[in-house]
C-alpha cells in the first residue's frame, strides 16, 4: 500500500527532500516537476494544500487530481486491496489511483 501523503509537513519535507536528491543527479527538469513545485512552498502554503488535499480539491501545481485523502487504509487486515471499494479506479476498473 503506497500512501505517499501524511500531513502538510511530511508533504513539504517529501518535496523538499526529494528535490535535493534529484539536483545531484543528472535528471531532467522534466522528470519529478511536481515534487520541484512543492518544494518551493512555505509551511503555510504546504498546509492549505493539505486542506485542499483532504477536501478533495486538485491541486494543479502538484499534479494532484482531487482524489480525497480521507480514507482509514488497513493494509494489515485486509486479504486484497480495497476490500470495501472506497477508492477511485481507472476506467478498467483494476483498481489503480488516477
């Protein structure tokens, strides 16, 4: 289970870090642009986005689409992913976040 936002402050350090991570390297501009954007935030501004994150909301910047983080993921218990159908899938229905 992959949940790669936590809160606006692990949101911010996980741009902010990953951001430094790919400047030593020789990887496009191009590749990881939304971690690049976020990076460049305040404190305040990595907060509202959470706000906006939670609520729903895209968030273009970032490439966010407004899939809402308000859901009690419990990997640990569940025998496939999903169990309750709570999360949004592709038009092929296989389950994967778009």
């Amino acid at each position: 289970m992959h949940v790669p936002y936590r809160g606006p402050r692990q949101l911010l350090g996980k741009f902010q870090e990953s951001t430094k991570a790919l400047e030593a390297t020789d990887i496009v501009p191009e590749f990881a642009w939304h971690w690049r954007a976020g990076s460049q935030w305040s404190v305040d501004e990595a907060e509202a986005t959470w706000h906006r994150m939670r609520a729903g909301e895209p968030v273009p910047p970032i490439g966010w689409t407004g899939a809402s983080l308000d859901l009690t993921a419990r990997p640990l218990q569940w025998t496939v992913s999903d169990p309750e159908g709570m999360l949004p899938s592709t038009d092929d229905d296989v389950g994967v976040l778009v």
